[in-house]
C-alpha cells in the first residue's frame, strides 16, 4: 500500500528518485520494474509491474467499439512506458510523458495504495486548492462509498 505526499526533484536528464520509504516494497513487489503512463488530468500514473498487468488486462478487455473504451485504451496502454529503478533508485521519466505532465524541476509524487502519481509541483498546489474549494460541492459520491465514514 502507497500512501502519503512527497516533494521530489527532477534531475536534468529527467530521472528521479524514488523516495526511500517505498523502495524495499518496490523491490518486493515488482524489482523495481515500474509502469508510467499518462491520466487524464495531466499527471502521471506510476505502477509497481504486477498492478500495472491487472489494469492492462482489463482495459485491453474492453470493447473497442466502444468510444469511451478506446479512449482509455488509446491513453492508458498507449502511453504506458516500462521503467526501472537503477542502482541509485531511481527511475527515467521520458520526454513525451515530461511533456504531457509539465513535469520541469519540481515534482509531486502522492502515494494512491497501488500505485503513484506524479505531479508537477504548482499544478498540484492548484488542483489542490480547487479541490479543497470545491469541497464536497463536486457531486454525489458512488453508491459504493454511501457508508464510508472518516
């Protein structure tokens, strides 16, 4: 499980590091074999190899007639990327997926249980902040979460 919010720099050749506290769960998990993509937000999805191989398999199950499910094809498995830490733990971010993300020098990395996202810093400052402002005023939660309580 991947949780908490990390501030992490990206070095001139776009690698970055991973931060220590999930190294050994990555080296368990997955020896450092990781999974980027893009979602649909402007950050990027980063997945340990084996959760990255369940989401793949569902999604390549989807209709493909269906617009919606070819969208999501097209995006998420269209621009997944194998990385792999290095012996430094670190991983390559390539340029496309730096593009898309406007990830620069100052990165966001957000645990999210089975997988991470990066973040360019100030975006995520001010999605951030739109969402705290939004509070509870961005709709209906799913049936599913009816009973959750915090």
């Amino acid at each position: 499980m991947f949780r908490g919010v990390n501030t992490l720099s990206l070095d001139t050749k776009g690698r970055l590091s991973i931060p220590s506290r999930y190294r050994e769960r990555l080296r368990d998990l997955c020896n450092g074999k990781l999974i980027l993509t893009v979602d649909f937000d402007h950050c990027l999805l980063l997945y340990p190899f084996p959760a990255w191989e369940e989401i793949e398999r569902k999604l390549a199950a989807l209709p493909n007639l269906d617009r919606r499910a070819r969208a999501l094809q097209r995006m998420l498995i269209g621009h997944a990327t194998d990385c792999e830490m290095d012996a430094s733990h670190r991983i390559l971010v390539p340029p496309p997926l730096r593009d898309y993300a406007g990830l620069d020098k100052h990165v966001v990395m957000i645990g999210q249980g089975n997988k991470f996202e990066l973040w360019d810093e100030q975006r995520w400052n001010e999605q951030r902040e739109l969402w705290l402002a939004a509070g509870g005023e961005a709709g209906p939660l799913p049936t599913d979460l009816d009973s959750l309580s915090l």
